[in-house]
C-alpha cells in the first residue's frame, strides 16, 4: 500500500473512531453538546497525529540504489522520488545515465 493509500486509511479510521466516542459520549451523558465536543477534539488530535506519523515515517525511509561490478554500452539508472543513486566498479563504453523523479 502506497502512502496516499495509507493517509486516506488512516483518514477513515479517524472518522470511524470519533464517531465511536460522538455517540458513546451523547449516550452516556445526554449532553449532546459535550458529545460534539469530544467528536471535533479526537479528530483533530488523532487525525493530525496519525498524518504527522504517516509524514514522518515517509521521510525516514532512506532510498538508495545501487549498480556494481555492471559492464555494458550503457546504463540507466531512474529512481522516483528522493534517495541516494550510486554506480561502483562499472565499464561502460557508451553513456551511464541517472535520473531522478520528484
């Protein structure tokens, strides 16, 4: 699962669950208002920090590809997104191309 897979994820679980306290705090003490109050607060405290998690942990993830011992009239390398593209002990009589998305 990609990370939009994972945010959008960890979007409805958020919903689901401050659903989950809107009503069991309304039932529990018939104060409806309070109960909205709840509801806005969990979505805002639980939704951020799950997106600042999911935000942290994508930027953690350090990339790198690597080429070594490669012989050929040429190479190309693409990675997408960020990280580190390194090419090491390689014979290449034509181009050694890198290229990097995003």
């Amino acid at each position: 699962m990609g990370s939009q897979g994972k945010r959008m994820l960890a979007a409805a679980g958020t919903v689901v669950v401050a659903a989950a306290v809107n009503v069991a705090t309304g039932m529990l003490t018939q104060k409806w208002s309070l109960a909205w109050g709840v509801c806005t607060a969990v979505l805002v405290v639980v939704g951020g920090g799950l997106q600042a998690w999911l935000t942290v942990a994508d930027r953690a993830a350090d990339r790198r590809q690597e080429f070594e011992d490669v012989e050929g009239r040429s190479i190309e390398q693409t990675l997408a997104g960020p990280g580190e593209q390194v090419v090491r002990r390689a014979r290449v009589d034509g181009d050694l191309v890198q290229r990097q998305d995003g």
